[in-house]
C-alpha cells in the first residue's frame, strides 16, 4: 500500500494532472499514453460498496479537508459515477509497487481505521485496479478461485464475525496481529452449494459499477451492472449474515443475541452489540430492520436440506445447565 506520509511524493491532486495537460477518463487521469491511478483510502468504501465516498481536497470549510463526502442513492443508481478521491499516483508506479505475479484487475481490501461503536467493524470489499492508501490493507489471496475470494468478503462481513472483531479491536486499529487470530472459515467449511448461494449474492452487492466487469466476468457474468436498490441490498445482505450464522452452527438465541443482547435477556441487559446500528434503523425505519430481516433469513435456512439434515446440531449456550463447583 502507499503510505499517507512517507509515499506522498508519488501523489498528485487533480488540479496538479490538470495543470499539466491531463484529462479525467473514467477513473484515471490520462495525457497520451501517460496513466494516473485513483488513491482509494479506507474511509472512501464501505462492506460491498467501492463507491461509498469522495474524498474532500479543496474545501472552503479547513476543518472538512480530506474528509468523505458520502455517494448519495442516486449517485448509487448510476452505474458510470465514480466519487473522486483526493489524490492520483502514476499507474506504472502503482505497478511496481503491487506483488508481481498478482492478477491486478481488482483487489479485495479492508478498513485499517475501524471501532466497535461504529455501525459495523469489520468491512471489506472488492476495488477496481488503482492506488490503495495504508489504512485499506490489501489482502492477497494467492491461487484461490474469485469463487473463493467472494467467500472470504463475505464471511469478513458478516454479522457473525462482526460480532467477534468487536471483542477483539481494542482501538481504532484493526492490527495486523489482531486480523491473524479472527475466525476466518476455512473452505472446507464450505458445500458447493454454500459457495454457489454465497458468490452469487456477493456478485451483485459489488458489481453496481462498470469498473468491476472484470469481477463479474471472472465469476461467469457478462451482463450489466446490478441496480442499486437499497431495499434488495438489505435482503441480500441479510440473507449472507443468515447464511454465515449457520456456517458458524450459531443457534437462533446465539443469533438473536449477538444482534441485540436485550432481545434476549430484556431491556435492562447492560451489554450492547450493534446499538449504533440499532438507533439508526430504528429512526429510519421504526424497527431494527437488520435483525428482522436476518432472523427472517436464518429461520427460512434452517428449514433447507443443506440446513436440516447436513449441518451437526448445537445446543444453544444459553440452555446448557449450569453445574455447581
């Protein structure tokens, strides 16, 4: 990754390409055959969204200098917008500085910069080919299918494992020595049909945008953009953390508490999970839509063959008899 400080004499505003005779085309800066590369950083994407925000550079206001400015629903919906960072890095720099041997047509990258009060902790996703900022580690996974890749995204975004980064970060950092002990499902873990209901969904929460084609068509889709729709997203989303409570072999009371600790023991229950998330949904929607949708999920899973018959049963942590010393 480029780092903020120490690799900043690669970095160039758009005012500075301008300056010297580029053109802004698509995502990249270009004068003749000379290329610029975006600079994503961690707080311009969010989970399954490279398009999250801008990055302000100019602002009249000092104190919104490098801040985001999010991508609005319409925004969203266009397929062709692209929000504009702050800074561009030379491509053939940006080459160089990449694993060789790598394919570079998209990473998977996730925020460095994260906290359990925030609405979620753990968040990644799939970027186009460009720059990426230190605080959006890359993470290579070599010799494994797009299949594959598309299962680690969402297994890292998943409630589920949401649910333990929260445990483990202990500052604003998710360290690399923390990100080595989280419980990544192994692949086999995973049936071919998990990998089939999983990549497909992940298919079309990221691929919105033209500048991943090459995503889509590595996982056998050649069509067009996914529309964003916010309701679909929610249920497609839902559908995954639902998925992954089973993976995890979570019952619905484990599942019930990790979305909301009150729901199962009561509203004086001093232990909170998602409550930011929480307080948003309700205001938004009346109700915490996310843990309704994601029970209606789990519960509608737990009557499938893969489900019901395949997966071992647990008991629940909350009906295990207490033993006295």
């Amino acid at each position: 990754m480029f780092h903020m400080a120490n690799d900043s004499g690669y970095f160039r505003t758009a005012r500075q390409l301008e300056q010297k005779g580029f053109c802004l085309d698509g995502r990249a800066y270009r004068r003749g055959s000379d290329v610029f590369l975006p600079l994503f950083e961690g707080k311009m994407f969010q989970q399954f969204d490279h398009r999250s925000a801008a990055v302000v550079l100019n602002a009249q206001n000092v104190d919104r200098q490098g801040q985001p400015v999010a991508t609005t629903s319409r925004e969203h919906e266009n397929p062709d917008f692209l929000p504009v960072p702050a800074y561009w890095v030379e491509m053939k720099s940006v080459i160089e500085y990449y694993i060789d041997g790598e394919d570079t047509s998209y990473y998977i990258a996730f925020k460095g910069v994260t906290s359990p009060t925030n609405e979620r902790t753990a968040t990644a996703t799939f970027l186009p080919f460009a720059a990426i900022h230190h605080n959006a580690p890359i993470i290579v996974l070599k010799g494994h299918s797009v299949v594959e890749k598309c299962c680690f995204v969402a297994n890292f975004n998943s409630i589920p494992f949401d649910y333990i980064v929260r445990q483990k970060a202990g500052n604003v950092y998710l360290m690399n020595y923390v990100f080595k002990q989280l419980p990544v499902l192994p692949l086999s873990a995973y049936a071919e049909s998990d990998t089939a209901f999983i990549a497909s969904r992940v298919l079309e929460l990221v691929f919105t945008a033209h500048d991943l084609a090459e995503f889509a068509r590595e996982l056998g889709y050649d069509g067009p953009p996914f529309n964003w729709d916010e309701g679909r997203r929610g249920i497609v989303r839902a559908e995954l953390d639902a998925y992954y409570a089973h993976l995890y072999s979570l019952t619905r009371d484990e599942l019930r508490y990790i979305l909301d600790p009150k729901a199962v023991f009561g509203e004086d229950f001093p232990s909170e999970t998602f409550r930011v998330l929480k307080e948003r949904e309700i205001k938004e929607f009346g109700e915490f839509r996310t843990q309704s949708l994601v029970l209606e999920a789990f519960d509608k899973l737990a009557e499938s063959p893969r489900f019901r018959d395949e997966m071992p049963k647990r008991v629940s942590a909350f009906e295990v008899p207490k033993h006295k010393n």
